[in-house]
C-alpha cells in the first residue's frame, strides 16, 4: 500500500489514493476540506466535512446500543431494544 506524501493541493483525488489514504483524507476533511472523488477521471461522489451538509447534517440518536452492551450486541436484540423504544 502507498503513502501519499502530501494531499493534493487541487480538491479532486482518485479512488485508489482515497482508499489507500483513508486515514490521512479523514483528517484533512475533519479540518474542513472537501473532495470530489474520481473514478476513471469522472467524478463519482463529493466528500465534505459534517458541518457542510445543512439541514441533512442533523443527527438524531435514536439509541444507543452501548448502553446495552458496550462489545455489540445481535440484531435480534437491537430490534428489540428498538421496538421497546419507540413501540
């Protein structure tokens, strides 16, 4: 696996440096940058930062499954929490 030695200056990355660079591209983004990704240079899909998202960036915690069990539980016991939850 290759190391990028820098992120680009331009904001268009390809898939194969995003994969291989994951870590490094989340950091960037977490700092406010965003990225379009290419895909056989087209353009598949924009990366942005959370606070870039509006409206669509609202999260609502519906439950938090650690509460019941902080190692995972099973999907029959997250559906069962669920229901128990919002009935």
């Amino acid at each position: 696996m290759s190391k990028t030695k820098s992120i680009p200056k331009t904001n268009l990355v390809g898939l194969r440096e995003l994969r291989e660079n994951m870590d490094t591209f989340i950091s960037v983004v977490n700092k406010g940058r965003s990225f379009t990704v290419l895909r056989k240079s087209k353009p598949v899909f924009k990366i942005v930062p959370v606070e870039e998202w509006g409206d669509e960036g609202e999260w609502e915690t519906v439950i938090d499954f650690r509460e019941i069990d902080p190692g995972g539980i099973s999907v029959d016991d997250a559906l069962k929490a669920l229901k128990k939850a919002h009935g």
